[in-house]
C-alpha cells in the first residue's frame, strides 16, 4: 500500500457555479427580490454590481454580506427560514443535477471525508450542504446579537479567496490533521479560488471559468465538465 493511500482522504467542494450551476448568494437576492422583500431597481442593481465584483476577485465580502443579509435581518428568524425552504424548494433543488449527486456521492461512498467550502454566507448554504449529503460546510459565518438571530456583520474570517486556505488550515488542525497527513482533492470553477487549488494534491478545475480553464491547462490540472449547456 502506497504513503498516500493510507492517509485519510478529503475531497473539498466550492459550491457555486461547481456543485450547482447558478450563484446560490446572488439567487437567494434574486428570491428575495420576487418575494417583495427588497426593492427590485435598487437591490437588482447592487445585487449585480457586488457579484461582477466577486467575479472579478474584487469583492468587498464585509459590504456585500451587510448587503445581502439586510432582508433576513430585519425579517426575523421565523420568516427567513420558512422563505429559505421555499427557496430549495422552487429554485435549488431543481437546479441540483445528477452528476452533481453522484460525483459527491462516489467520494463518500469511497470513505473520504467530503466538505462544501464556500464564500456565500453559511444561512444560504447551510441547507444546500445538507441536500448533497454534506455534513462538513465552511462558509462565511454570520455574527448572531442578543436575540439569538443575524446580525448582518461577518463572523471570524470570510471564507473566501487565501481565507478558505486558513479556514481549512484551521480545520485541519482542530482535528489533530494537516495538509502533509492528508490525500486533499478540491474541486472549482474561479479563479477566487486558486489559493486553495494551489494548496492540495489534486487540484481539479471544475465547469471552470476561462481564465481558470487556461490556468489548469497550463499547470496540467485535470479540467472536469461537470455540466454542459444542456445539464
């Protein structure tokens, strides 16, 4: 058995535009837009403005999470989890294709441990980490007030960009692990994401963006087509 087989094995996921195709932060805006909870010119704006932004690498995350979480803020907790199932229901799962499924699921049946590591903000994400099977997310942590509820302000270190390395660094070590005791594979689509690519052994360019497609070809990263046009 080689060195590396007998190392626990982790199989790492960006979320947005790799697992599912579509933007689930700025689809959630778009629902919430279509629910009459925020000013369609203006939020559709903004909401447009802050997602050309994170496609740019340029993405001021505290700003757009105040942005994006002011609806469910002011909401309450009741509402904005009732509307959050709504949202699975009518926009996500849809949108959850089966080689997505499947994918997830030949590396948890295989036995390796499988986490969802994403920028958008964890009351977005959390449920679509559940409907794949997931039970390890890494998102961008939303502070709670007194209440017990969203505050709209960032927790910790947004999990974007180097700050996913350091939030997997941080992972790793809680659990007694590290990038040198552990087999790492990292599927995604952005370029936002080429400091974690960097960082396993098995980097893999998932339905990538240009850039990212040149990027892998370059380096010889494998380049999976995880959807088509049609899929």
């Amino acid at each position: 058995m080689s060195l590396a087989a007998q190392r626990p094995r982790l199989a790492l996921f960006d979320l947005d535009h790799t697992l599912i195709p579509m933007d689930s932060d700025h689809g959630w805006g778009e629902f919430a837009i279509a629910m009459g909870w925020c000013d369609r010119t203006e939020f559709g704006r903004r909401n447009d403005e802050f997602f050309a932004h994170y496609q740019a690498g340029t993405l001021n995350v505290q700003d757009y999470v105040r942005f994006a979480t002011e609806a469910i803020v002011q909401r309450g907790e009741q509402a904005a989890i009732a509307a959050h199932e709504r949202f699975m229901r009518t926009v996500i799962h849809p949108a959850i294709k089966p080689q997505a499924v499947a994918l997830v699921q030949s590396h948890l049946r295989a036995g390796d441990v499988v986490v969802i590591t994403s920028a958008t903000n964890e009351f977005v994400t959390r449920p679509i980490a559940a409907a794949f099977g997931v039970e390890h997310l890494l998102s961008t942590e939303l502070e709670r007030g007194a209440d017990g509820w969203f505050t709209g302000e960032v927790k910790g270190l947004p999990n974007m960009r180097e700050g996913k390395v350091t939030r997997m660094d941080a992972w790793l070590a809680a659990r007694g692990l590290s990038w040198d005791t552990v087999e790492s594979t990292f599927y995604s689509d952005s370029m936002n994401d080429v400091p974690l690519l960097e960082r396993v052994n098995h980097p893999v360019a998932t339905n990538p963006e240009p850039r990212l497609r040149a990027l892998a070809q370059e380096r010889g990263w494998r380049v999976l087509d995880l959807f088509t046009e049609n899929t």
